[in-house]
C-alpha cells in the first residue's frame, strides 16, 4: 500500500511538472502581446517605452529562461503579477478560489442525486423502457454543450417561469438564502453534464455486481430485496465508482470556465476568461496550473481511497 502511495504521489508530481511547462508553452504561442494589449489604441505608444515595459514583466527574455523563473517563484508561493491589474496573482486567485470550489462541490452534489438513483432504477430495470430512455438522455446530455445547456436553462427558469435569477453571485455569508439560489442554475448546468459520466459507470458496475453470486445468496438467504440493492449491491458498486468520480470532479472544473462566465459568477473560469482576451499570461497560466492541480490531486485521492477499500486491487496487483 505504502509503496503504490509514493509511486501515485510520484507519478502526480511528474504530471503536474509537464502540464505546467504545456500551459506554459501553448500560452506563448498564442498571437498576441500582452503589452501592446495593455497599452491598446493609446496613440503614439513610443516603441522604447513598449521595449522598456516588456524587459520589466521579464517577456524578453527566452521562454525556457520565463519559464523556469516562473516555476522557481511557484515553489516560494508566488505566481508572479498581473500585467494589467498590478496585483499579484496570489490575492487574485485568493479572492476568486472560493466561487469556483463552492460551485464544483455543489454541482458534483447535485449530479450525484441525478445519477445514483437513476442508475440503480435503470439497473434493476434493465432492458425497459424506463432504462432505454435514461440511457438515451445520458447520451444527449453528453452531446449537448455545456453552455447550451446553461443558457437554455437561464430562458426556462429566469426568463420564462422567473423563479431563479438568470446571473450574479451573492457569498454565502452575506446572504445563504440568496447565495444558494443564484447557485443553483450554474450547479444544475454543471450536474446535467457530469452525471451522464457517473450514471453509465454506476450502472454497469451495478448490473455486474446483481449478477454476482453472492447476491444471489443473500437473496435465497431471505434477506429482504431493498437491503440486498442498498446495502450490498450499491455498496459495493460505488467502490470501482470512486475513479469514474475523480474524473468526474476533473471535467466538472473544467466546465467551470465557460459556465462561471456565462451566469456571472466572479470564480477562476471567469478570471481566466478575462485573462484570454487580455492576454495576461501571468495570471491566466496560475489558473489554469493550478485548476490541474486540483484535478491531479483529485484523481491521486480517489486512486489511494480505492486502493485502500478495495482489497481486490491490492490483491491483483500483488499477485501480478
């Protein structure tokens, strides 16, 4: 177990160090200048003052050289200064993480409740109609965009039916009632997208695991039906689940970009965002570094968390 924690760990460390030098690189190939950004329509911008600008943000130097500056200054805890604001992006990304994980963790929430239920019906059910139209809307909600799909549900809940309000974010300790109801659209948007992912996982381990043996025997033991499906099959259906819900948590910030933009939500999607289209190198490289990050240490979590309930892992892997 010890072993397989220090090589995950490793692999996790390796994996963020190559996605930081990716975002790095892809971010510098980008057209655009974030100095002449910065500087827009200004009439008569002197060249030597443009010169003088970018040999301060250090953008002259070679790109080797910016990156390993910045990966240095990274492991001292700073991740350098916005080109536009001044502010360092440490207090940016600081004022902006809260927004983004409130509404990752709501939305993983709510598609946990779509997709568990849903799936054990589909599974007890198998071969339906109930199970065939479940299994077709999972796929549209796979197919469909996630910012269609946000803005469809701003035209039926907030414009049409105005039960919700369509943007804007209120913090929760400054009003609860009104923070969880702006919260609720953006989750919902989030949650339609990723619970197609868990529901046709949940579903086929559920299906594997109600054709098991031992559940066969606890049934002709007597015990009664519901406490064979809850506390036997769906127990241990969720075990191999846990990957499919470190992936799910993965997309789920990554959707985070589009729909935090989308419903005015002042999180890391919205901030890198504007970043983009000022070509804030600075900050929008911490962003999306550190939205990796989450995803890697999500993903590294749930594989020790399997690895440490299920003993068939630990077995197969000895015996191989």
């Amino acid at each position: 177990m010890l072993r397989f924690v220090i090589r995950r760990a490793a692999i996790s460390i390796l994996m963020l160090v190559a996605a930081s030098a990716l975002v790095f690189a892809i971010l510098r190939l980008l057209p655009g200048d974030p100095i002449i950004t910065r500087l827009g329509a200004t009439a008569g911008a002197n060249p030597e003052a443009i010169d003088q600008l970018r040999r301060e943000a250090g953008l002259d130097d070679p790109i080797f050289t910016q990156y390993l500056r910045w990966l240095g200054d990274i492991f001292t805890g700073d991740f350098g200064q916005s080109y536009f604001s001044q502010f360092s992006v440490t207090e940016l990304i600081s004022r902006r993480i809260g927004p983004t994980l409130e509404l990752t963790a709501v939305s993983i929430v709510f598609a946990l409740l779509i997709a568990v239920p849903l799936a054990v019906f589909c599974s007890l059910r198998r071969g339906s109609w109930f199970d065939r139209a479940v299994t077709t809307g999972s796929t549209v909600g796979l197919a469909l965009p996630q910012f269609v799909l946000g803005i469809l549900l701003i035209l039926i809940f907030a414009v049409e039916l105005q039960w919700l309000p369509a943007r804007g974010y209120i913090p929760f300790n400054e009003d609860p009632a009104e923070n969880v109801r702006r919260m609720i659209l953006p989750a919902l948007t989030l949650a339609i997208a990723a619970a197609p992912l868990i529901l046709r996982y949940l579903r086929a381990s559920m299906i594997e695991v109600l054709d098991s043996s031992y559940i066969r025997t606890a049934e002709g033991k007597g015990v009664p039906h519901r406490r064979v499906v809850i506390a036997h099959a769906l127990r241990n259906a969720l075990i191999p689940g846990l990957t499919m819900l470190g992936m799910v948590i993965g997309y789920t910030l990554g959707g985070v970009v589009i729909i935090e933009y989308v419903f005015g939500i002042p999180g890391l999607g919205s901030l890198a965002v504007e970043s983009v289209f000022k070509r804030d190198y600075a900050v929008l490289q911490s962003v999306v570094l550190l939205i990796c990050a989450l995803f890697i240490l999500t993903t590294l979590l749930v594989d020790v968390l399997s690895e440490f309930l299920d003993p068939r892992l630990r077995t197969g892997r000895s015996h191989g």
